[in-house]
C-alpha cells in the first residue's frame, strides 16, 4: 500500500498534467460503455437458486404456457353497469381495434376473449361470469367492470411480445365510450411504466442530493474551485460505475447481472460515499498549506497521510459491501459488486483528480498570494465546524470510562429490541401506490379479486403415459373444483394441461386469485387435493411466481445474522491484520472497529423504534453501517497515531485529531446523509426507508466516532505509556505545536 501511496503522490506532484489527461481518457472510454446501460424491472430476477425456483423456471422454459396477456378492463365506474348497451360498445370497440392491428394472436377462442361475446339473451353465461367483477348480480344483469383478455401467440419471443403488448396499449387508446373507463394491464405495461418511474425519479433524487451536496460544500469549503473539483469527481466516479457494470454485465463478461430497482440506488449511494474522499483530501491539502507548505508539496503530503486512511477505508467499505454475495438473492449480490465497484472508482478518481488540479491551480501566482492571506487568517484557529467538533474530545478526555459504559447499556438494549425485527417482501412495495399501475393493480383486486392472468403450476413427474396416472391427471379440474382461490367455471376448476414435453413429464396450469399474501396456503390446499396424481404414481410441485417470492422472503430472513456475522468478521479481520502488520498494534483494529458494532446495534433498535422492517434494501443496512461507519473509525485511528507522535500529550493528540479529522467526519457526514436522505421522497416505499436508515446510520456512524472510539483511544493510549513506550515521528512528519481549537 506504501508503495502504490508513494507512486500517487508522485504523480499528483510532479506530473498533474499527465494525471489529469488519464483520468479524462478513462472516463471517456467507460462513459462509452455507460451510454449501454439498462435497468431489469422483473420481479422474479430476486429468486433464489433453489428446487421451487428450478421447478418454475422448468414451467416456464420448457412448456408452452401460453402467450403474453393484456387484460383490458372496461370499467363503468361506481354504480354503473358495464352491461349496459355503453359497456358493451367498449367491449366490442377494444375486440375490433385488437382484431385490427397487427398484434399476433393465440389461435382460436384464446386470442381474444371477451365478456360482451359471452353475454347471452336470457342472462350471463358462465362464461362472461368468469370475466365480469365480483358484484355481479346474474338476476339483474348488472356488473360494475368486465374485462377483455388478449393472448399473444405464444411462439413470439419475450422481446417481440413485449413490443407488441406495448404498442397493442398504445392503439387501444382510441376507444371512447361515454362514461367507460377502458385500461390495458399486463407484464410488459407494468415493467415498461415501471422503468419509465426510475428514469423520471433518478434525475430528480440526483439533481436534489448534489444540489444538498454542492450547497454543504460550498458551506465548508467556502471556495468555488473546492466544490467544482468535488462535483466533477461525483460525475467522474458515477460513469465509471456505470461503464465498469456494463462491462462487468450480461452482455459482456456476464459476471452480474443487469441493474435492478435495487441498483439504481447506487449512484446517489456514490454521491455520498464518494464526497467522503474529496472533502478529506481537501482538508489534509488545505492543513499542510497552512503549515506553510507549496501547492506540490502540499498534494503530495495530502496522498501521503490521508491516502492511506482513504485506501484502508476503501478495502472494508468494498468488503462491506462484497459480503452481500453470500445472499441468495441476485440483485442484492449484485448490488453489492456494483457498490464496490463505485467506491474503489471514487478512490482513485478523488486521490488523483483532487489534488493534482488543486496542485496545478494554486501554484500560479495570484494563487500563491491568495493561499498566504488564507494562512494568515486561518493561523488563528480553525474553523466553526472543526472548533466544534473538537470541544467533544472533552468527553473523551475527562469521562472515558463513563462514555463507554453508557454506550454499553444503549449498545445491548438497542441491539436486544433489534432481534424483534420482522421480514418482509412484498411485490408491491416496488409499485408507487399513487402510480397509474399501482392504481390499477389496486382496481383489479378491488374488482376482480386480484389478477386474472394469475396462473398456478403444478408440475407432475412420472409416467404419464400410464392409464392410471394419466386418469388421475384428467380429472384434476374436478379434484380442484372446490379448492379455495382457484377459479371455477360450470363447476369444474379452470385448469388447462399444458403440452406434454415427454412420457415422463406433464403440467397443469390453473387459474387462481390467491395473490402473495395467500400463496403458501392455497399450495398446500392443491397439494392435499393432488392426492390422486401421487396414488398413481406421479410426484407433484405446486409452483408460481408468488411462492417463488415467499421463498425469496424466507431466503432474505435466514441470511440476515450471517450477513451481519460475516461483514463484521471480515472487516474486523481486514483491520487487526493491517494494524498488526504496519503499526505492530492489533489492537487498534479492533478499537477501530468498536464505534460500528455499536452503530450496529443503534441501527436496529432505531428500525424497531420506526417500525421499519427489513426488506431486499433495509437488509444491507448492516453491511452499510460498517460500510460507513468503519471509514470513520478508520479516520480517526489514522490520524491519532500521527497526532500521537506529534505532540506531547495523549489528551493533546485527542483534541487535535477530533478537531481535525472530526470536522472533516462532520461535513462529510453532512454530504452523505443529505445523499441518502433524498430518498425519503422517493415514491418506491422500501426506498424511502432505506434513506431514512442510512441517514441515521451515518449520523450515529459520526457520533460513534468522536464520542466513543476517542475514549477507547485515550484509555489504550495512557496504557501504552504506562508501558514506558514513546512514539517516534516518520520520515515525512514533524513536531507541531498545539493549536487553539475555535
């Protein structure tokens, strides 16, 4: 690592130009890749690799289930009855305008099927009955809404089936019927509206966060150039991001996957992680000028020392974040190689970019006369923010002992109520409620009992060509007639055998209304009446995307305390090993350390205390807690052993180091929570709650920092020098005298 620092701080000093000229070419080429970016919004992407996930990609891959469905709700509102002579013109409109257009259809009955063509003279068929909303009233003819349902042929490709469910959405739009809502749902609409949200939202929850980010910076930096060179490192590092995941996607070396809702989080995960750098290197540059320093001498020394802080915070933030790999979950590992990704981009971009411009500006003439008035003012003490901060060592100083023991008992009674946390995913929590597809999904249960293209699958093993099993498979829609949640017509069950693929294999597909919230037990309830098929010999597999998700639920809550386990033990690890190889002290590592285990246990007690469940975001929150909050123990560890040599007493290096490293903790802090806290007003409910965690997270990450681990430090510390030890200064470092805080 010394050497990798050396070889940057040389560059920063002595070639900037070059530095700067590689940077620009990086960003372009990747920026290039970039450009090829795409978001996967399928829900299903979050399965498990387990025996019901194979079961339904068996299902889906290897029969024929059917083509693509829009169902088109033709909707008379409150008190009107789409069987009037009005609700059937909207019937036939939208039967004529698909009939039309060029949408390739399902041979026969099952391209389209309508509630208008089942209507009878004498009353409503059963069929129509299937299609029409739950308060019809076969007596009177009345019905609020009836639905149309469209079956694409089922040969067409995903892509050319959801191109055509689009632009089939798009001619539908000129049906009109007085007093007649018509609204065409299906996979496709929803993905593509979903996709459509996360590319209108993202913009504006950047273009919020950096505006917070800009304002904050002009704040402490209070200089122009410092907030222009720490907004173009954000730009620089999010492309980076992004052309380095594209490279790294499907579609290159297919190491991860596509971005998910998930992901799409990261960039302004990187606008507050990445700022990090910039404001520390900034500090530590402006520092060294104010001890008199030139602008090439001044960016060397700023890579020197807080370059290696910023590359061990590096090497825990990435293993933080890599330790969601272990989830079952794809997207969330997925996440995690992305975050990782990002953050080693913000180190290199930030270590480069910062100082050698700084360098290359402040080295002109009218710069060296403006850097001599500021040192001139700035010899007098620090500023605001950094004067602050440093009037908390006094808690460290004069009750460190007392500090620690009440951090103990918050530690142990938060982390207590935190192990009451429940677990949930939900499907539609990553659909807006106040979305036009939230409101119709909403519509749909209202009216119809859910989604009527859901389908159930039940895959059956075994001879299937032997009478007896072959009976028992043919009389299924009879076993499941009475079966709750399963759609019945005419007294049979709605149960389709789907085209046999070979002898030993058959499936069935049923229609049901179960949704996510009853899936386990309408799968037990089809399991017990599936008892024939399995007296015949066959084995059975009940399967849908609902269970799929209710197993990526049990896989998200049995992989919360060996997520947390892991991330710790491998930033704890990381830490002791390298305090014990450089500086010959492995304690530290774990005192470093100290202020996230408590952070942890802050965190959850605080999600029970906001009745925030963990869910695919608040489940990283652990491996952000450490992912954050160890670069600031990281921080302070670094700069108090420099401060220990320096100056000649142990309170002496606490006040300096909490003045120093802590105002630059605090503005820092300050970025990254108004970088994640702007995803309070994002519209997706798990987003919102993942920012409001994470900006607490942060500030308990701030106060850990400077409350607890100071005191940790200050006890190690007197012990050490109980010890007879004396600190001796290194090569590049000189004795300083002590200066006034505030």
């Amino acid at each position: 690592m010394r050497w990798w620092l050396q070889t940057m701080a040389r560059a920063v000093e002595r070639r900037p130009g070059i530095t700067l000229t590689f940077l620009a070419v990086m960003t372009v080429v990747l920026g290039g890749f970039a450009a090829g970016q795409t978001t996967d919004t399928e829900l299903t992407s979050f399965a498990p690799d387990s025996e019901l996930a194979d079961a339904f990609d068996r299902i889906q891959e290897d029969f024929a289930t059917g083509g693509a469905r829009v169902q088109v709700v033709v909707d008379a509102g409150p008190g009107g009855n789409v069987l009037d002579p009005a609700g059937i013109e909207a019937a036939e409109q939208v039967e004529a305008v698909v009939r039309a257009s060029d949408t390739p259809l399902a041979d026969g009955p099952r391209g389209v099927a309508s509630f208008a063509a089942a209507v009878q003279a004498d009353g409503v068929s059963p069929a129509a009955a299937s299609l029409l909303s739950r308060d019809l009233d076969p007596a009177t003819a009345t019905a609020r809404a009836g639905l149309v349902v469209v079956e694409l042929d089922p040969a067409l490709p995903d892509a050319d089936a959801q191109e055509a469910t689009l632009e089939l959405a798009e001619q539908l739009e000129v049906v009109d019927v007085a007093g007649i809502d018509v609204d065409p749902f299906g996979t496709a609409i929803l993905s593509d509206a979903l996709q459509a949200e996360s590319e209108d939202e993202m913009p504006r929850l950047l273009s919020l966060s950096l505006f917070l980010i800009v304002a904050i910076l002009f704040l402490q930096f209070r200089t122009v150039s410092d907030v222009v060179l720490g907004f173009v490192g954000l730009i620089v590092t999010i492309t980076w991001m992004f052309g380095f995941a594209v490279v790294l996607g499907p579609d290159n070396l297919g190491l991860v996957g596509n971005f998910t809702q998930i992901s799409t989080i990261v960039p302004v995960l990187l606008i507050g992680l990445g700022i990090d750098y910039a404001i520390h290197l900034t500090s530590r540059y402006r520092e060294e000028q104010r001890h008199g320093l030139t602008p090439p001498d001044a960016a060397a020394m700023a890579v020197r020392t807080v370059g290696g802080a910023l590359v061990l915070a590096t090497l825990t933030t990435v293993v933080g974040f890599l330790t969601n790999l272990v989830s079952p979950l794809p997207p969330i590992a997925d996440f995690g190689v992305f975050t990782a990704v990002g953050v080693t981009s913000a180190l290199v971009v930030m270590t480069l970019l910062v100082p050698s411009a700084r360098r290359l500006l402040d080295d002109r003439p009218r710069a060296l006369a403006r850097a001599t008035r500021r040192r001139r003012r700035e010899r007098s003490g620090t500023n605001g923010l950094a004067a602050f901060m440093g009037r908390t060592a006094a808690v460290a100083e004069r009750a460190p002992r007392l500090t620690l023991a009440i951090a103990l008992v918050v530690t142990v009674v938060a982390g207590g109520a935190g192990s009451q946390i429940e677990t949930s995913f939900s499907q539609d929590d990553f659909v807006p409620a106040d979305s036009e597809p939230g409101m119709l999904i909403d519509k749909l249960d209202t009216l119809f009992g859910g989604d009527l293209s859901e389908s159930t699958f039940v895959l059956i093993d075994g001879d299937v060509t032997d009478a007896e099993l072959a009976g028992a498979i043919a009389e299924a829609p009879e076993l499941l007639a009475g079966v709750e949640d399963v759609r019945a017509q005419g007294g049979a069950a709605q149960v389709s055998r789907l085209p046999d693929t070979g002898p030993d294999v058959a499936a069935l597909m049923i229609a049901t209304t179960a949704g996510q919230d009853r899936a386990e037990a309408l799968a037990g309830d089809l399991d017990a009446a599936l008892a024939p098929i399995r007296d015949a010999g066959g084995s059975t597999t009940v399967v849908s995307e609902s269970l799929v998700l209710d197993e990526t639920l049990d896989a998200l809550t049995a992989s919360q305390t060996q997520g947390i386990a892991i991330t710790l033990l491998g930033a704890l690890t990381l830490l002791i090993a390298y305090f014990g190889v450089v500086e010959r002290k492995p304690l530290l590592g774990a005192i470093t350390m100290v202020p996230s285990i408590a952070v942890v246990g802050w965190v959850l007690g605080t999600m029970v205390l906001l009745d925030i469940s963990f869910n695919v975001l608040t489940a990283m929150v652990a491996s952000l807690a450490i992912g954050i909050g160890v670069p600031f123990g990281i921080h302070v560890t670094h700069r108090f052993m420099e401060d220990r040599r320096r100056y000649d007493t142990i309170d002496e290096a606490i006040r300096q180091t909490v003045t120093h490293t802590g105002g630059a903790m605090a503005g820092s802090a300050a970025t990254t929570a108004a970088g994640f806290g702007v995803l309070a007003f994002a519209s997706l409910l798990p987003m919102q709650q993942f920012g409001i965690i994470v900006a607490v997270t942060i500030v308990y990450s701030l106060l850990a920092s400077v409350l607890i681990q100071p005191s940790c430090l200050k006890l190690w510390g007197e012990w050490r020098v109980r010890r007879g030890e004396q600190a001796e200064l290194h090569e590049h470092e000189e004795r300083r005298v002590l200066e006034p805080v505030g």
